[in-house]
C-alpha cells in the first residue's frame, strides 16, 4: 500500500464517522426547528452562529485553519437552516 492510499483509508474513516455526526446534528437541528416554530422564533439566529464559529476557531489546535474552520461551520449552518425550514 502507497502512502497515498494509506491517507485516503485514513480520510475515507474520518469522513465515515463525519457523515455520522453530521447526520446526528441534522436531526437534532429539525428539533431546533420544532422548538423555533412553537415559539414563533425565526429560524437564524446570526448572534448565535457567529458564536458557534467563534467557539469552533478557538477550539482549533492549529490557528492556521480558522479561516477554513469558519467556511465550515458557515457551510454546515446553511444547510442547517434549509432542513429547518423545509420543516
């Protein structure tokens, strides 16, 4: 086995084991959704995903990725808030 197909084989589990938490997150964002609605709350809240981002960069071991730990989470909170207003 190349080095090359050894780092696929270890990007191929983390990304099985991303699929699985972000799933896991989707579904307690439809609980968000259901939360929102009962209450009459839009469904962005900006002061909230800035601290999510905010939170997420200071957690980085390596402050070289913030900028792309930030598209993350921007990323990951649209698709967040199509699911809850699909709902």
């Amino acid at each position: 086995m190349t080095d090359l197909e050894q780092y696929r084989q270890e990007i191929d589990a983390i990304d099985q084991e991303l699929t699985r938490l972000v799933e896991q997150r989707f579904e307690v964002a439809k609980k968000v959704a259901a939360y929102k609605r009962a209450h009459a709350l839009p469904v962005l809240d900006s002061s909230r995903e800035d601290a999510v981002i905010q939170r997420n960069q200071e957690r980085l071991v390596r402050s070289e990725y913030e900028t792309e730990m930030a598209a993350f989470y921007t990323g990951l909170m649209a698709i967040s808030r199509s699911i809850q207003e699909k709902m």
